[in-house]
C-alpha cells in the first residue's frame, strides 16, 4: 500500500463488526464524511475508510475496515479480524436479534484478536427510540460484564459516534503507553510512523538555535 | 551561485520531510575515480530530532529543477560508526572528502571554498549533537524501505544490519502525496480569518551603532521610554566590537556585556524572555518578548548574512531573527551596511544580498516571505549635495523636510532601488550622526563629516501602525545616537475552539481526499449464478470490472483465511489479477468445471484492491448428479439411469444401504459391452479424443438413460470408458492399497492373493471385469494394435490413479506392472464371486 511521507505517529486498524442493517457502514461514513446514508446498500465485501485523528497531541491514521454483516459472509469476514487493535461491534437498539447475537461475535473477536485489541460496543439508531427493543440497561450490563466500552448512538444524527472512534483511539493509545501492547507484534494493529510531526514547540527551537550560535 | 545554492537547497529539502531537515548541502561532488564532469552529486546533512545522517544525492540533471530530479544514493547515519577526513591533493582545487561507515569508504572530490569549509564544520558539529544525544536512526528506516534489487540487506532493520550504507536505485520514490503536513499548512494559511483575530501588540525597536563602545551606560531612558511595557522588543547594534579578534574570529566578550545592558534597560514593568540573539561580528540583534507571550512565540529561527571585505566578511551585513508570535509570521533585520557617504549603490547592493542570502532554513526562509519585516540598522546612507555647513544651518533652523529630501535613502527607495514596499515614518528627530563622543554636537573633527541619518527603522506588512519614531540624545557613549520605533501591530490570534474546528474540518477533507485516492472501482454483480451445472461441461459467466475511481486500481483475487487458494477447485478466474485504468473496464470470465460429486456449488471470492477495499464475490449454483462422479459402490445400488432414480433410493445408495444390485456398475457394463461389440478391432481405440458434443451426449445417455443407441465413436465410447474409471469416488484400485500393489507387482501369485485378501467385492469384480475386457483386446491386437504392455501402462494410471488430478502420475511403471499381471496371466473363476 502506498503510504507517502508519513504526518501520522501511529496507524491504528478498526474493524466494525456486527449483524447485517445495523448501521456499520453509516457509522463509518458518519465518522469519515459526517453524513448520513439513508439506504446504505448492504456491505458485500469490506469497505476501507481512513481518517486522521488527534490523540494526546499524536496524529494517529485510523484505517477502519468495515466487514459485511450477512451470515453467509461470517466465515470469510473472519480473515479481517487479525491485526485489529480496536473493534466496533454493533447492534441495532430497535432489533433484539441484532443483540442476541452479540455474543458470538464477541466470541469470534476474543478467538481472532490478541488480547489487547479494544472492543467497543455500539447500541446504533439511538434516535429510533420509539422503536428501542433493547434496553440501555441491559446492554450497558452486558458490556460491564464483558469488559466491553458501551454507548448508544446514531449513525443518522451523529450522536456518540466521534466519541466512540475516539475513546477506542484513546484506548489504544493508553495501551501503547503503558506497554499493554506490544507495538512490536506483527498482530498488534499499530504501526507505528517515524516522523513526529506537531512538534514544533518552543523548547526544541531553543535548542536548535543555541546549536546555531555557535557559529 | 549563491542564489543557484538557495534554490537546490529548497529543492533539496523537498526531498525530505518537513521535520527532517537539511542543514547543509554541498554541491558539485563527484566521485573519485568517477569521471570528472560527472560532479552530480549533492552531499546532503540532514537532521531529524537530533540525529543526523549524509545523504548522497544523484541529481539527473545539471541543476535540478524539481525534487524528482534527486534519486538518494546512499545514506550513511551520523553515528560512532561514522568517520570523514579530508585530503588534499597537491596542486588542486579539491580536496577528497573521505568518509567511513563501518566498512564502506566513500570517496567524494569537492572544491576547496567557503561551501566545502561550511559543510566540513557542519558535519563536525552534527556528529557532536549525535554522540552528545541518545540519537534514534529508525527515521532513516523509510529509506531504504522502499529500496529495490540493487541492495539485498535493505530489508533487514537498522539494528540488525551490519553494513548499514545503503543504496537506493535512480528514482524518487514515494513523492506522490508531497506532505500533507506542508499541504495542511498551506490550507491553514488560506483560512486563517475563520480562526484567529487580530491582536494588537506594541513591538518595540531599536537600533544603535555604539562604535565599538563598552555599555558604560544605562539603556533605560532608550528602552523604557514608552510608558506601558512592550510586548516585544527587537534591539539591534552595530559596531559592538571594532577588534581585529571580533573580525577575524566572530567572537567577542561584548556580545554578553550587551546583552546584559538591554536586559537591565527594558520596561521594569514586565518579566522578559529573550527568545533569539543573532550576532555577526559587531552586529547584534537580540528579540525579546513579554513572558506572557513566549509560550506564543514558535519556530525561531535567525541567519547572518556578511557582505562585508571580499562581499562576504562580517564587518557589515546583517543579522535576521524570524519567528512566529501566534499565527504571524514577523522577521527582524539589523543590518550595517556600506558606509562612505559616495558609496549608495553598495549599500543597495548589500541590502540585497542580505535579502538573498538570509536563509533561515525552515518555511518560510527568505525575509520576504514573512507577513511582518522590521527592517533597522545603520543602514549608512548619507545626506548628499549639500556641504557640512548647509546641512547644520538647515539643522538650526529646524528644516528637517527639506534635509530629508537629500537623504540618499529616500532617493533610492523612491527610484526603487532599495527596501522597495517597505515603509518609514516620518522622520522628525534630527540625525543620529556623527556626534562627538559624550556630546550632542555633531562631529567636529578635521574630518567634519556632515550629520546623516544613517540609523532608521522601516517596516513591512499589514495591520503595522508606528506610534513613535524618535532619536535618544541621552545616550552619548557613542558617535551615533540610538533610534527607537514603537508599533502597534496586528497580530493573530488563534482561537484554539475555532482553530481547532477548522483544522478538523481541513483534516476531514485531505482525508477525504485521501479516501478519494483509494482505488474505487465496482463489479457489475456481486452474485454470480449458474444454473445446472454438469459434469465437465463447462459453463462461463462475465463479471465487468470498472474503474470508478481516480487512481489506476490493481486487483487481484486472494485468498480467504486458511485456505491456499483463490477460488474452489471447479471455478477458473481469467484473469485473476490485473490492473485497470481510472475509466476503463476489465471482463473477468469465471468457468466453472464439474469434475467432483457437488449437489451445489457455492464459494465466496474476495476481489482484492491493493491498497483499498475487498469485495466479495458469491458463486454458487446447482448440480447435477452424474454417474461419473459416484463411487462404485453406489452405483451397483442403483437401479434405474441417476437422474431417474428417486432421492431417497439415491441417498440410501450413497449411504450404502440399499441392496447391491449388480456386481458392476450398469453404466460400465453398457460401455464395456458396447466396446465388445464395437470397438475390439478399432485401432488406437484409446488414443484419439472425442468430440466435447460427443462425450455430453454419452453422458447423458448414461445419466438418463434413453431407448436409442448408445450414441458416438467407439472412440468416444472408450474415451468415456476412461473417464469413468478416472472420476468416479474411489479409484478401483483405491488409495490406500496402491503403495502394496505396486511392491507386489513382480509377482502374479502376491498380486492375486492382494486382490483376494484386501479388496472388497465391488472393487474386485470391476477391475477383473476391467482386465478381462483388455485381455479380449490383445486378443485383438492385430486389428486394434495394442499389446499388454501398452494397455498395462495406460490401465496402471487409471485403475490406480493419483489422489492429485492433473498432476504427472507417479509410480507409473510400476502401477503398469501391477495391472500387466492380470493381463497376461488366466483369470481364473475363482477371482470372482459368484
Ligand atoms: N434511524 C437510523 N437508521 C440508521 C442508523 N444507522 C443506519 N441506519 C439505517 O439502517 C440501514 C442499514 O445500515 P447499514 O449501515 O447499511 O448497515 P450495515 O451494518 O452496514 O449492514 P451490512 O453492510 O449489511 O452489514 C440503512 O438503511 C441505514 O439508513 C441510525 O443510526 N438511525
Ligand atoms: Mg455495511
């Protein structure tokens, strides 16, 4: 892939996972273009979406892969998993199904990423609340169980939906931190980018002018 | 030359990063033993976060015009592995730069000059920065990176490599998405209103020439005559130090002594900072800022330019500070320029040097770049025309207006031949030259050089309003009297909410932009469906591969996790790569060949962008059943032609739970007998292929069975015959017993006995039934021409076929042995039962 001169410290891979008509692509395109698809054709495939974010003054690329959510896909969607530091997993608040299968993605997620990847789930189409079939409550308590960061949002009025691509970053980045994740690991999801860009402060002039005077 | 420098230098940082940058450049290198008017290379310093590293540049043109011309041909990291000398060569204008990594020798000839001496001290002084930090190379990993053949070490790390010097092959690489930084940058520049306001800030000026004075006297009444405490000054002096050791050495104790008098003379109303001191021998231009506002001020950076002895000593020239206070550019300039009073177009001359030459080695780096230039200094230029005495009765009588016409300085900024678009205000203080020392009288030395305003304070830029302009005749220490200038200028500011709110949104649109680079394309189906799909007769269908994106999109077809190859067995993909150009289309055919029992096909393609997104592809269709693929043992359980046999009846048949119901399968019987009446005396029976029609109607006699003759050749009746044999399940000899068989082939009594012992009675049968119909054959083999031999070795592969189709056979001699013992040797009743 062509990356030219890097301006980025970090590239972070995303997967967004999740039964079919949940609201993947919306999320991501909510998050890449901040617009609202109102018939998002079904992903047959995986959608590749970029951005470039900020996360405690580091420019971080997010390379967001947004996987087909049919059944008949699920067995080839799992190749996407691998290499991912963080993933979205998304149920539709309005169809309980979408919900109860939420624990075997999570078991796929568990079984095909590292331990450090950050799974962040997603209530999608909070803006239908006349139609909600799932609980904040219930949900909130099964991400409490599994570990899992939790909001509700809505691809459609933008709501939580930044918040949720930048928590995961912000997550993964503690991670990286505090030596959880080993930027070293061919699966780690994080490649990291030599140029530190943004670092144009006071104290590194200072330094670089008294070099210059010695002349 | 010095302007042809300026500009590779600017193409040359191109090249790089902009936080690595290029401290020094040499032009001109070539290499020794190279040829001599090969001199292309450009030796290049380069620095990111204080490590340093040489690059060797190979530029594909004389002087390069753009960074493309530039290929990097090796880099060599400045660490302890790092050594250079230089050699001089008698009789030479060059010298040979010898560098050393590791085990590698470079050998550059450089001319001897100001460049090379420059470049050499750089050098010194990076390798000094190196050792002294904890420097990381890993930045240099991008550079070799991208290398291709002509290195084989250049994947492995830099630790790991033990010779590190790298090559790297003639073109630039990777420059397509020229920095998005310096994009962004430019981006910001343009929107800028959306996101800052204006600010005033007072900046206070001030230039004196101190004739090479000690400060032996308070600054106060020059730097803290204005009432509120500036926001920044800019305080320059010329002739700090007269010495021929400050000449000759650039170094001087006065430059502190100054230093330490402006500190004490600046407003006592605020805590100040200095943010940058710039010295050329005795000229010294200190910028100091409100500390409130140093955490504002970014990117300092200063140059010094001499246009002095030999148009390049420091004796006169200038000394530039640049920096941003918020999200203004502002640039400095002290300068000391010619003096004597005929000597006007010096003085232009040198102000224009310093405009080319000052180079502050970041964006931007020409003085005139910057949104704000304060522009002060001696610039020496005189009053002309009038005599000593004219000028002082003018003086006297206070015409300042009319001596100010007489200023060369005037004259020449009004033909435009000198600080063109820069502003002054009007002058109403006398001139700061020339005094008696510890006086206000103008020089009254033998000399009785008339007074001049030599010393000024112009500006340049937008929002720059002067509040005051005026001489400080306190200060006597010195033949000139010290000028200052107060400005309220308009800086912006940033609002961090709205800046912050626009970057994201420039952000989100590059990335769009990024996004819009991906390749795009679409696949007029993603569900691909064939319908009835048969045993070997292929079927194709087109999928339309179309560029609907703006970059020329490689696909390829690949694997799925786990498995090694791209598609299933029975489907074809042609092509399974390629590349299609923005625009244009691709037809991708995918055949499906039926050669195994599928009751449907079904497989998920991933159509691979490099560098973009996957598609999926679905493939899937219905079979139908075909004898050929059945195992023997099924089809001696069914009664009636496959297609009419009821599903029940042929999934219990499958299973093997239904009765047998004939010892070898009908559809063999019907092509043996047929042989038998049809085929013994054909000659090469086996040997000529068939028509496709031909072998499809076959099949489809067998598969559904039919009133009229079996139709086609005894030729495409044995050809069937074959392929039955050859597709069906189980080989008659299966898998597992071949590796026995084969061992056993020299004896007929082991091989018999094998036969009896391991082989169940289905597979028994049909191969004695086999081999009885080729032992008919040879008896035949004056019409037909086959010899056991032949047969045996045609049999061998079939009967006992491979587990890999449509590889080369193997052990096919001895599988021909195996079989040649039952075609040469009675088949006594025995072998089969009853
Ligand atoms: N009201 C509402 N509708 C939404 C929201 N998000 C998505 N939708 C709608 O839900 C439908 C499915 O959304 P998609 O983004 O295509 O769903 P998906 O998860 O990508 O589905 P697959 O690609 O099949 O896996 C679309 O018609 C969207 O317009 C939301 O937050 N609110
Ligand atoms: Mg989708």
């Amino acid at each position: 892939m062509s990356t030219g001169p890097y301006n980025y410290s970090y590239i972070f891979k995303y997967i967004i996972i999740g039964d079919m008509g949940v609201g993947k692509s919306c999320l991501l395109h909510q998050f890449t273009e901040k617009k609202f698809m109102a018939d998002c054709p079904h992903t047959i495939g995986v959608e590749f979406g970029t951005r470039i974010i900020e996360v405690s003054g580091q420019k971080v690329k997010l390379q967001i892969w947004d996987t087909a959510g049919q059944e008949r896909f699920r067995a080839v969607t799992r190749s996407y998993y691998r290499g991912a530091a963080g993933a979205l997993m998304v149920y539709d608040i309005t169809r309980r199904s979408t919900y109860n299968h939420l624990s075997s993605w999570l078991t796929d997620t568990r079984n095909l990423t590292n331990s450090s990847t950050v799974i962040f789930l997603i209530g999608n189409k909070c803006d239908l609340e006349g139609q909600r079939d799932v609980t904040y409550e219930e949900a909130s308590k099964f991400a409490e169980e599994n570990g899992l960061l939790f909001v509700e949002a809505s691809a459609k009025t933008g709501d939580n939906v930044e918040e949720a691509f930048l928590e995961t970053a912000k997550k993964i980045y503690q991670s990286i931190q505090d030596g959880r994740l080993d930027l070293n690991a061919a699966e780690s999801g994080v490649q990291h980018k030599p140029s530190q860009p943004g670092r144009n402060n006071l104290s590194n002039d200072q330094q670089t002018n008294r070099d210059n005077c010695a002349c | 030359m010095l302007s042809i420098q300026q500009d590779v230098y600017n193409i040359v940082q191109a090249k790089f990063l902009a936080a690595e940058i290029v401290k020094s450049i040499h032009l001109n290198v070539s290499v020794v033993d190279g040829p001599l008017e090969n001199n292309n290379r450009i030796l290049t310093l380069v620095e990111y976060n204080k490590s340093f590293a040489l690059f060797v540049l190979v530029s594909s043109r004389v002087q390069p015009i753009s960074f493309s011309d530039l290929s990097i041909e090796s880099v060599i990291p400045l660490d302890q592995n790092f050594s250079f000398e230089t050699e001089p060569v008698r009789g030479q204008n060059y010298v040979i730069l010898i560098i050393r990594y590791k085990q590698n020798r470079y050998e550059f000839k450089i001319e001897i000059g100001k460049e090379s001496c420059n470049f050499a001290a750089e050098i010194i002084h990076a390798k000094e920065v190196s050792l002294n930090s904890s420097t990381n190379f890993t930045w240099l990993e991008k550079y070799f990176g991208t290398m291709n053949q002509t290195n084989k070490n250049s994947n492995s790390s830099i630790n790991d490599q033990n010779d590190f010097v790298i090559i790297r092959d003639g073109m630039a690489q990777g420059q397509a998405s020229i920095n998005r930084e310096s994009m962004l940058k430019y981006q910001l520049k343009l929107r800028e209103p959306e996101f800052t306001q204006k600010q005033e800030f007072t900046i206070f000026v001030g230039t004196w020439n101190v004739n090479g004075q000690p400060p032996t006297a308070s600054l106060k009444s020059w730097l803290s005559c204005v009432e509120t405490p500036p926001d920044l000054y800019a305080i320059g002096f010329q002739e700090i130090d007269l010495s021929k050791e400050a000449f000759i050495f650039n170094d001087t104790p006065r430059e502190a002594e100054w230093q330490k008098s402006v500190m004490d003379g600046i407003h006592p109303n605020a805590k100040y900072r200095l943010v940058a001191l710039s010295r050329l021998v005795g000229m010294q231009l200190a910028v100091i800022v409100n500390n409130q506002h140093y955490q504002y001020v970014k990117n300092v950076s200063m140059d010094t330019v001499g246009t002095g002895l030999l148009g390049k000593m420091g004796n006169k020239g200038g000394v530039a500070v640049r920096l941003e206070l918020h999200n203004t550019s502002l640039c400095f300039v002290n300068c000391h320029l010619a003096a004597h009073v005929d000597e006007f177009e010096r003085r232009n001359q040198d102000y224009k040097d310093i405009n080319a030459r000052m180079n502050f080695r970041r964006n931007p780096q020409a003085i005139k770049d910057h949104e704000q230039v304060y522009w002060l200094g001696d610039l020496n230029y005189r009053i002309t025309d009038l005599t000593n005495l004219q000028v002082k009765t003018l003086l006297q009588r206070n015409e300042v207006t009319t001596l100010l016409r007489s200023d060369q300085l005037n004259q020449q900024r009004e033909r435009g031949n000198v600080l063109l678009d820069y502003v002054e205000g009007d002058i109403a203080f006398h001139p700061t030259y020339k005094f008696d020392l510890n006086s206000d009288i103008y020089d009254t030395s033998e000399k009785a050089r008339p007074p001049a305003w030599t010393d000024r304070i112009l500006w340049r830029g937008k929002g720059i309003h002067q509040v005051h302009y005026k001489s400080h005749m306190e200060l006597k220490i010195s033949d000139h009297k010290p000028v200052s200038a107060l400005f309220k200028s308009e800086i912006s500011v940033v609002d961090q909410n709205r800046y912050r709110r626009v970057h994201e949104d420039l952000l989100k649109k590059m990335d769009k932009h990024e996004n819009e680079f991906l390749p795009q394309v679409t696949v007029d189906q993603n569900e691909v469906v064939f319908n009835s799909v048969k045993f070997r007769e292929p079927q194709s269908r087109e999928i339309i591969i179309a560029n609907t994106g703006v970059v020329p999109a490689d696909f390829e077809f690949i694997n799925k996790l786990n498995e090694s190859t791209y598609c299933k067995d029975w489907l074809r993909i042609v092509p399974y790569c390629g590349s299609i150009n923005p625009g244009e289309k691709c037809d991708v055919r995918l055949e499906v060949n039926l050669e195994t029992d599928l009751d449907n096909i079904d497989d998920i393609l991933i159509l691979h962008l490099k560098g973009g997104k996957d598609m999926f592809i679905t493939v899937s269709g219905s079979c139908q059943k075909s004898c050929f693929t059945q195992s023997l043992s099924t089809l001696v359980r069914i009664q009636v032609p496959i297609m009419h046999s009821k599903k029940e009846d042929f999934n219990s048949a499958r299973n093997n739970q239904s009765p047998i119901l004939y010892s070898v399968p009908r559809e063999l019987w019907l092509l043996v007998d047929h042989l038998y009446r049809h085929g013994l005396k054909t000659r090469d029976l086996f040997e000529s292929s068939a028509l496709h029609e031909e072998l499809i109607r076959i099949r489809d006699w067998l598969d559904y069975g039919s009133q009229d003759p079996l139709p086609g050749t005894p030729q495409a009746v044995a050809e069937t015959l074959v392929l039955l044999l050859s597709y069906i399940k189980e080989p008659v000899i299966p898998f597992e017993l071949q590796d026995v068989c084969i061992a056993a082939a020299s004896n007929f009594q082991n091989c018999r006995q094998l036969l009896i012992q391991k082989l169940n009675d289905i597979h028994r049968t049909t191969f004695i039934y086999i081999c009885m119909f080729l032992q008919e054959l040879v008896k035949h083999s004056n019409d037909n021409g086959y010899e056991p031999k032949t047969l045996a070795s045609l049999f061998g592969d079939i009967l006992l076929r491979d587990q890999i189709r449509n590889a080369k056979p193997q052990a096919s001699r001895g599988k021909a042995n195996f079989v040649y013992n039952f075609l040469v040797n009675d088949l006594s009743s025995s072998l089969i039962p009853k």
